[in-house]
C-alpha cells in the first residue's frame, strides 16, 4: 500500500508543498503560496512604520498561511487520503528569527508590539545587526573562545546572536517581552505540534551549539552585554533535538489547517540547504552539494573534525548523523549575472534575446558559449557581493580586467560565470587542503537546469564531474523524506535518513564531464584568479575597502577615513623604498 | 583692407576648409567634404582586393577632391575675393604616408598597381607593421640608437618607417616601384604647389629625423634590412623645411581646382595636433594643449631637451620654432567612453535619453554629475586601448574594480572619466618630474565642448585650470595662420607663428577651476591609481599581458605562450617563497 510525505520548503517570497511517495521519492503534487507580505524591507504591514537600511523582516501568519493553502491543495490535487501521509517535514531560510511568548504567540501578533520592528521576524537577509556582529567576533576574540574558527572566523551578521543583540541594544522591551527567542523553522514545527523542540542545524550554523560544547558560556554572553548572561536558559533552550527526530504529532487544530490526520508524525525543523544533501544521496564523506542560485552554498560531510578557513560552519552531526557537517558559500553567483543583464547589456542584445524567443540570460549563455577559454582576454574576481568564503569579507567588491574597445557583453558574461567557477575552485581546494576530501559534486537549485555552459564551465574549472539532484524541488523533497523518517518504518517510513535517501533521492541522467583541454587552459587562468585574490582579498593592495570606505562615508555623511595598506608598508621596507604616507 | 587665409584640415574621415580673417581669426566659411572612400579597412575600391586584419587605407585622389570641392566652397559662401586670399595652409594626420613616382603620381593611381593594397596611402591607424616596428625598435636597442628615448624608448607601428619596410617586406617591388615615399601632409603639398617639400614635423615626430643628427645613420637602415640601407637619399630627402616656411605659390592647376589665384602663398604642411598650439596661444613653455577626441594628444613646449618616459616624442622647432616641442598621448579616451555607451548600458538609459531630448552620453554625464567624487566606490584603469604614455605598451587592457551588486552605468561612466583624467595627470607628473614644467592648460577638440562634466573632474583631479581654444575648428584655423604666416607681412600675413597666434588665436571665457574639496578627494583616489598602475603596468603581474596573450592564440589559431612575471620570481626570491613555474 502506497505511503506519502509531504514536504514544505519556506522560501523568502513563497512557501511551497510537495506530497511525495515515500518508496521512491516521486512527487506526486506540489503548491506554492507566495507570502502577503513577503519580504518587508521599507515599511511594516498595517502602522506603516519606516524601516531602517538593511533591514528584512517577515510576518509570521505567512507561514501559517502556507501551511493552510498548500498542504489542502496537494492533497485536492494528488486525491490521496490524508491517512496515508504518514509525515511531514520542513526546511527554512536560516537564520530567520523571532521574538515570542511562552505559548508561542509571536511578539508582533500582540498589539502593544505590532508597530515595533523588533516584535517582528528577521529574515535571514536582514543585514542591520553589522555592529553586534562586530562585537560578537571582537569579544569572541579577545576572550580566546574555541568556537570561532568552527565559524571560519567570523560571526556573520545574519546569524542568530547578532539578530538577539540587536534586539537587546535598540529595544530591551522587546527583548524583555519575549519569553523565547527561536528560529522560523523550530517556530512553525512548534505551531505544527504544539510543542517547542530546537534542531540541532540551526543551533549549530546560526547559534553557535555544538554537539560536545554545547553554546557559549554564561561569561562569554555577560561579556556582550549584562542582560544576555542568561540568554540560552532564560530564551533559548539547552535540549537540541536531532534531525530526523520525531518534533511530535500534529495537533487537531494543525490538522484542521491542513486537511491531514491529527497525530500525523512531524519532523524536526531544518534548513532549506542542508535539507538537500539526502535527495542528492550525498549522505558520505567525498561529496560535495553545492546548492547554485543567487548565492551558492556549499555542503560536504567529514568524518573528523578540522579547521576550513573561511567556512561557513561544521557542525557535528548538522547535515546527517555520524558525520561532521561542513558548509560554505558565494555570497554572489546568480545574483551577480542578473545585476549584469539588469544594469550592463545594451539594447541590441535585449532585442536579439526577444526575437530568439528567449530570455536574456539564455541569450547571452548561447553566445558566451561560442566562446572558448580565455578567447576574450577577460578576467574578473567573483566579489561583486563581497567574499563569504576563504577571505571572509564583505568589504571587497568586484573586478573585471582585460576589457578592451573590442568586448562585447556576451564576453563579459562568460568571464563572470568563470569567476563564480574560479571561486567555487577556491572552496573545494580550501577544504581538500585541510582535510575534507571533495570527489564528486551534485548540483541543485534553480542555475544547474538553466544554464548548461555554466555547468560546463564549472566542471571544466573545478576539473570534477558534476552531477545533479533529479528533483528540482529538493528542498521540498528532503524535508518529506525527514517527515517519513519522522514517521518510522511501522508507519510505512524510512529506519533513518540514508535509507530514506538511498530509496527517495536520486540523479539525473546528465553529468558534466570536464572537457581535458579546457581544463588545462582553465588551470592557467585560475593562476592568475588566485594571484588577484591574494593581492586584492589578503592585504597587498587593500583599494577595494578604501573604496568601500569613501562609498559608505558619502553615504553616512561622516568623515572619510580610509584604511591603510595592511601589507604596503612591511612590502615597502623589504625592498628598501620609502612609503609616503598620507595622514 | 581685409586679407584673409584659407586653412584645410585632412581629417580620417573627411576634410574640411575654413576661410578666416588674418587680422583676427574670425572664421568667415567653412565647409567638410567627406572622402567617398573614406578609411579602407575591408576590401579595396573597384578591385575588391581583401584586405588583411589591421589595415587602414586611403585613397590620395579624396584629398584632391578636398581641395577641389571644399575651397571653391567657402570662396562661394564668404563672397570673399581669392585675390584678398593671401595664404594657404594645411594640416594632416601623421603618419599617413604613401608611395609615389617622381612627378608625385601616387602608385595606386597606375594601374599596374591599383589591385595592390601596398600602393595605397597607409592610414594612420594601419596597425598591420607591427612585427616591423618589433625589429625596429629591437635593432635600435641592440645598437644603442640614442633616438630611442627621445621617442620614449619605442617606436610605433604607426609610424612612417614601421609602415616603410612594411612595404619593403611584403611588397618589395611597390618599394622599388616607389621612387619617393611621402607622408600625405607633404604630398597635397606638392599638389598645390608642384614641388616636393618635406615638412620638419611629420619628419621629427614621425621619421626619427632630429634638426641635429638627421635621420637615422645608414648603418641603422642596412641592419634592418639590406635594401633600406638608402632609403633616406633616394625616395625620401635631407632637406627638412621648418614649419611657418612658404612651401611655395599655387600652381595654375591648383588655382583652376580650387577658385584661389595662381601663385597663392602656401605653408609648409603641419601636423593636426601640433597646429593647434598658435590658435590656443600656447606658444611658449608651461602651457599645454590637450586635444581632446576619441584619444588624447598631449603637446607642450620646453626651452631644454629632456628625456620623458613613455612620451611620444620630442623635436626641436618640432611644434614651434625656438622650443623643444614634446608630445604625448593617451590611446584611449572618447573611444572608450563609445565603448561604454554602446556596449554596456542598458535599455532604461538608452529609454531616458530619448525622452530627455539628449544623446546618450549627455544623460549619462548628466547623472554621473550628480555624483561625488568617490561616491560609487568604483575606480577604472584607463587601458581599454592599451597605454601609449608612460607605458608604451599596447599589451595592457581595461580595469575596473569596485563594482557590488548596486552599481549603475552612470557610476561606471563616471569612473571611466575619472581614469582617464589619471591618466592626463599621470602624463602630466611625468613632464614635471622630468624638467618640462605644465602650469595651465588649454583643452581643445570635441569633448571639451560636449563635456562640462569631464572638464570639471580634469581639472579636480590636475589640480589645474582647464582654458579652452576659442575656435571649433581650432585645426583649420592653426592651418590658415601658417597660411598667413606663408603669405608674409608685405602681403597683409603675418611676421611669424609668434604674431599669427596672438592676433588670430585665443580663449573661450569659459574656464574650468578646481574645485578644493574635490582635489583632496581626488588625490586619495589618484593614489589607488597609481598603485594599480604599477602594479598592473610595471611588470608585478603581468596578468593583463596574459590574457592577451590568450586572446591573440585563438586569433591566430597558434600556440598559447604566455608571458611570465616579470617582477614576481624576483619578489617570491626577496619574500623567501618558492614561486612555482609552469613551463
């Protein structure tokens, strides 16, 4: 007797549902609910109240939304019975968060709070908590704490700590009004099931747990700031909950949202990218998932434990258990070539596109791949959103260099899929040299089915094969393979994740071969990739913050002060010159 | 009673004529006459013949034409008498040189050789002698040739020895054929006159004929090749007349092509950029003239002969008589921001320029304006064309870097003009550094008139006022004051050049100051400039070069050899690292 799961993927503008079959992951029926007020970035709903630069937030009667809208649609469209879903699981952007009474009732429900940003949930974009990030890692350094090369390093300012902070630093009230303090994918898993369970993967890439260590100490937080002594205890919550744990059952008003059968198992809450690493039956060490869209994210498993400069995180047991979960990332990779077709092809190639029929990416994707490696004498350094991976550094900006009066945009298109290939280059052999192993690489996301030459391009740099997830929705995809793990093998589910993978996930026929002489010729360019990463990203030449430095003094008003050269000087007494100095 | 000149201006496109009165400048007519044939870069006319990748041609019979249809024209226009024309000049592009019989019979107009691209006038653009210039310059160096540096060490393909034994060695009978070969300036000349003479600009800044040492030694010529051994004495001259001479009178022929009397004055011929030293009345040291187009031709006068990196040459008498003349070029400036404006803006501009009533460029100049310096966080390396200043070097290419995912095209036009006023600055120090002192500054050339914006930022970024030539036609006119300088004082001209600019030249009202808050901005910027300059220019990373070379190998279907650093295995051995080698 057929058995089904359904999984839902929150999105940054939308949530989606897919009701799958649990013996072979075949998807039966998908929804998606676009959010009503999707991502909130000016003004709040209803008071109108002006938001600052850099911040995003969301409403969280969006996620209740989709679970009403979605969950009965599939079901109407699929005909199948309720009783045989037998689970449900969900992934999330992390770290999204939010401020919430001990029943779970979000701060910005309440009427005393809904006209304060911070009684709000912060999207994972929200970008305004730079100077509690800045005291996050100064504090974490100073103090000599372990953790921080667990992070790359660096605490970003998106993550969990920072977003608290930040809530603590501009509204005590609201910190002081919230009884809990959780991540969107623990929080909608909560309103599922009627109880609060933390997952271990956001704990561990976006709040700084880790399976032996558990959080900071009570020190470290009152060093931040007095009132965060107590945070984990008071806030937050020691018990970290497993993924692929049963979170409970679903509640009979969860059920009346949904149309499904109360007391229907419901997993842990997880991540949308670390979700897609058992549909990509990348549940072993050696295999890299590398989810490509706007950004690229970066996944591998390890079997023991070491330092990655410039990774995002590792976390024991994040991704599946009995490995060490490795994660890095591009902060710029699709978003870079739609800020070039947006702001930089001329009209003559928009038209082409038009009468081809196809849009303009595919047209300049079909001209780029014309091309062979290195004909248009063009290079460029991938930092047009700064770099989130080995420099950890959101103060470099981007490079192009060869241009001469005879580059066409088509040309300039494939030197910036190039970077992107060049900077993924950069990843894989930062974790290869410290002692992750990376053999084989599937591809997910939205870029992979688009943009073949990228593909190409990716193998031929990387020099590896690049397979891909055959679902293209394998977020929704994981998360139902974690509810039919949830669910058990008496219920008709999986012993555990790497059974569930091994039966619902699987490959697409097509796998990019690198293509031996372009791989050879890619080498040479690579060379002279890392050679402007070390000068620009590592202190011989720090022109880009200075750029940044003049950019951000206009804008704030303030006075520019520019910072100096961290290697010129030491370079200059080397070779017995003098440096000016500019005071 | 009124007297008046005529002076002609042999553009790449067209020629234009300009009547003006010899009392005061004022321009009475003008009219262009556009070349049917126009620059030659495909196929030969009538024949058909292909042409090779590089090549430029004219065809000498639209210079006639010029004459023929032009003077008759501003004669008509003006109403003037051709007896109250006293004097005629012409100016010229260099080095555009052609290969003629003794009476002047240009080759390609015998039909023996008129299907033979070699028997055309070589344009000044015609890149194709590059090899030759190579050898060159090779032979020079190997021989110590002290000429070498007052040419900033490199002599160009474009010029007229390069050009010469490139027809030597691919067409060695049109060089035989050939009994003089002749730049276009000297040639018209001779048509208007019926006799040969050589002019010492074109000779000086093109020929390597200096007024002390002559041309070359003979030696030189035989060890570039056994046949050119006596190319000075048999189909070139010794004798080298100076500018501001009388070349001679109108012939009956010319006089019956052009409506003037036979037996008109006519000027020895000059060189476009150089006559317009007298109409922007700079003819005295510390003043420099910036004709301003699609490149950037730098003169100023010095009372000592120095040596300047990187400029395009010195010549005595060269510009005017008494003064070292020197000249400089930025290879790329207008042109790129053409490049720019068709190659990389997007369809909204294109959209809001139409609207606005104004060419694209002017939009974008207008909303680069509203920006401040600094304030987009981008800075440029103004090479899309390569560096023909301080560099010497066509192997260099375009830079930007800075660009994030908010950048917009009028941020990145703006800093292109930003780069190229570097660029005029570092053109600038190089002169003061080296003992030819610049104080002010007078703009002449299209951009200046069209470009408020771009004035403002040269001035900014110099630390300089920035007069501009009161004349539009500042070419034709310089032509028409050596005209009345030809004509003499007896004839109502001029005593000489000195007086001809003081009373027909002079300033438009307009000047461009610097603004301080600016400056100081600008010297910040102009340090990161300079460091990329160095860095990119001066061998630290060859990377520019590489890419070239890449593009080159897929050009030419050969072999990828791909220049090393020329600084990095001497850096690695200082720093104690081990730089790898790829063979």
């Amino acid at each position: 007797m057929a058995r089904y799961a359904i999984g839902v993927d929150f999105g940054t503008e939308s949530g989606r549902a897919v009701l799958v079959d649990v013996s072979d992951g075949r998807e039966v029926a998908s929804h998606v609910h676009a959010y009503a007020n999707g991502v909130i970035d000016d003004k709040l709903p209803e008071t109108g109240q002006k938001l600052e630069p850099d911040w995003a937030l969301q409403d969280p009667n969006d996620y209740l939304e989709t679970f009403k809208r979605t969950i009965p649609a599939v079901l109407r469209e699929s005909g199948i019975a309720p009783a045989d879903v037998i689970g449900i699981g969900i992934d999330f952007t992390a770290c999204t968060m939010l401020p919430v009474k001990k029943d779970g009732t979000p701060l910005c429900f309440l009427p005393e709070f809904r006209k304060d940003p911070h009684a709000w949930v912060k999207l994972w974009k929200h970008h305004a908590a730079q100077p509690e990030a800045d005291r996050i890692n100064a504090v974490a350094r100073k103090r000599g704490e372990k953790w921080l090369d667990l992070y790359g390093g660096k605490i970003s300012s998106e993550w969990f700590f920072s977003k608290v902070l930040q809530i603590l630093d501009e509204a005590p009230h609201i910190y002081r009004a919230a009884d809990r303090l959780i991540e969107g994918a623990d929080w909608v898993i909560w309103q599922l099931t009627g109880r609060e369970t933390r997952n271990n993967c956001t704990a561990g890439y976006k709040a700084i747990w880790q399976k032996k260590e558990g959080f900071p100490p009570r020190d470290y937080f009152k060093a931040l700031h007095p009132e965060l002594a107590d945070v984990v205890d008071t806030k937050l919550s020691r018990e970290i909950v497993p993924l692929g744990a049963k979170a409970g059952e679903l509640t009979a008003q969860a059920a009346a949202w949904t149309g499904l059968k109360a007391g229907t198992a419901v997993a842990v809450a997880n991540v949308d990218a670390h979700v897609t690493i058992p549909p990509a039956q990348a549940c072993q060490p050696g295999i890299m998932v590398m989810i490509m869209g706007t950004s690229i994210c970066h996944m591998v498993l390890g079997a023991k434990l070491v330092r990655v400069p410039g990774m995002c995180g590792v976390v024991e047991d994040g991704i599946v258990p009995g490995y060490y979960g490795y994660e890095a990332g591009q902060s710029g990779v699709g978003d870079i070539f739609a800020w070039f077709v947006e702001n930089a092809v001329p009209p003559e190639y928009h038209e082409a596109a038009r009468k081809a029929g196809v849009n303009l990416h595919k047209y300049l994707e079909q001209e780029a791949a014309k091309q062979k490696p290195g004909e248009a004498g063009l290079l460029a350094l991938d930092w047009w959103n700064g770099n989130r991976s080995t420099l950890v550094d959101v103060d470099v900006g981007g490079l192009l260099v060869g241009a001469t009066l005879a580059t066409k945009a088509p040309e300039i298109y494939r030197a910036l899929i190039e970077a992107t290939a060049f900077g993924t280059r950069e990843i894989i052999e930062a974790f290869q040299t410290n002692g992750v192993p990376v053999k084989r690489i599937v591809a997910a996301g939205g870029l992979p089915e688009r943009n073949p030459l990228l593909m190409q391009i990716y193998a031929d740099v990387t020099n590896r094969e690049f397979a891909m997830v055959r679902s293209a929705q394998a977020c929704a995809l994981g998360s139902a393979m974690h509810g039919a793990v949830a669910a058990g093998t008496l219920a008709g589910g999986h012993r555990d994740i790497f059974a569930a993978a091994e039966k619902m996930g699987g490959l697409k026929e097509t796998v990019y071969k690198p293509i031996p002489e372009n791989v050879k010729l890619y080498n040479l360019l690579y060379a002279d990739y890392q050679r402007l990463y070390e000068y620009f990203g590592r202190g011989a030449n720090d022109v880009m913050k200075r750029l940044k430095a003049f950019k951000r003094a206009w804008v704030t008003g303030s006075k520019i002060v520019l910072p100096a050269d961290r290697g010129a000087a030491k370079k200059a007494r080397k070779a017995g010159r003098k440096v000016r100095r500019r005071k």
